[in-house]
C-alpha cells in the first residue's frame, strides 16, 4: 500500500490520509446555515468587486459564466464537524482562470468571499490562487443539488469546509485580513486541517484580525 494512505472500506481501496482528528465519510447530511436559497437564473450572477487591478468590477450572468474555461479536479473535503469525504471529483472554473479574467491589484493580500444572505468567508489571496481551487459546478460529474450549493460553490480543499462558499455570488479583493461570518463567531480565521486550526481561541499572533 502506497505510504500516506490507509484502507478504504469500500473494498480494499487506498485513500489519502486525513488530517488529524478526521475520519472518512462517504455519505453525508448537507451542512449549511440559513435556508436553501431559490435559483432564478435570469435574475443569478457572478461578481468580482474591490481592489481589483483597474478598480473597476465584473460580471457574469449565468449563461456568460458557463462559458467560461473548464477544469476538474479530484481533492478530500475537510469538514469541521470531524469527518471527510475523500476524492471528490469537483468541475468548474479555476480559480486561477477567474483571475486572469478579473485581475486583482498587486496590493490585494485577501479576498472575501461571498454567497447568498450575505454569507461570507475570508482567505489569505495565496490560499484563494492555489491550483486546487475550484469555483465549482459539479460534483463527481453531476450538477450540484442544491443543498451542496447549485448553481455554485467554491471549493477550497487545503482548507476546512467553511471556507468553500455554498451558493457563490461575488469575490471581493481586500487590502487587508477581514473576518467573515463563521470567523466572527468564533472559528478560526485560517482554517487549515492538517494544524486542526478549528477556533478561534486556538489563534497564535499573525493569524487574523483581533475580534
């Protein structure tokens, strides 16, 4: 069995070792706060809002955004609550691509993301630009429902499942750390598995704006 993976008891299978204090879970409830929001797509858009490289914004009706780049990608899903699904097969748009269509400013250090009802998460920019960032449409080849977040979500696998937004609406650049809705209740700012960086209290100095 390769190093760094452990059996997988669908059948022998070898799947990637979790971070501490995760088991697998290949089934799971949906997890989210607030209700399921309605999709309207003639009245649904993207946004890319802030300090972005021309100050001014974009956007992307849902037709527009279906047209843009393609891109898949296989990645575990950390949830807080202690459990991860492993491999999941996610397909949108890349992060990356997003970008390059709606550059940030050189000053930009974080982004903001929001979803619907005004939900919200914050990253570090280089967390936002990493490869395996995926603002993503499908899961393991079928549309998103929407209780995992149709018409979008993003999907920021290095990090607990906070961090990827349900129900995307925009991006915004920031200049600088800001807390967003789980953060200000007492979830870590950084959120990454492998430190079990779950709350807040767990903070160290340089890990976030002071509550």
């Amino acid at each position: 069995m390769p190093a760094g993976t452990e059996p997988d008891r669908r059948g022998g299978e070898a799947v990637p070792r979790l971070p501490p204090g995760q088991a697998a879970r290949y089934e799971h409830k949906a997890l989210h706060y607030g209700p399921v929001p309605a999709f309207r797509p003639e009245r649904w858009d993207l946004r890319v809002v802030g300090a972005t490289e021309d100050l001014g914004s974009y956007r992307w009706t849902h037709e527009e955004f279906q047209e843009l780049p393609r891109t898949e990608s296989v990645s575990d899903f950390h949830c807080v609550m202690r459990f991860s699904v492993p491999r999941v097969r996610w397909s949108g748009v890349s992060a990356l691509d997003l970008v390059a269509l709606a550059p940030p400013s050189p000053e930009a250090t974080h982004v903001m993301v929001w979803g619907e009802y005004g939900y919200s998460a914050n990253l570090r920019m280089s967390d936002f630009l990493d490869p395996s960032v995926v603002l993503a449409t499908h899961r393991d080849g079928l549309p998103l429902t929407p209780e995992h977040g149709h018409p979008l979500r993003l999907v920021v696998p290095h990090l607990y499942g906070w961090k990827s937004v349900k129900w995307l609406r925009m991006v915004e650049y920031m200049t600088a750390d800001r807390r967003g809705f789980w953060e200000e209740r007492g979830y870590h700012n950084r959120a990454d598995p492998w430190l079990e960086q779950r709350f807040s209290a767990q903070e160290e100095p340089g890990d976030g704006p002071a509550l």
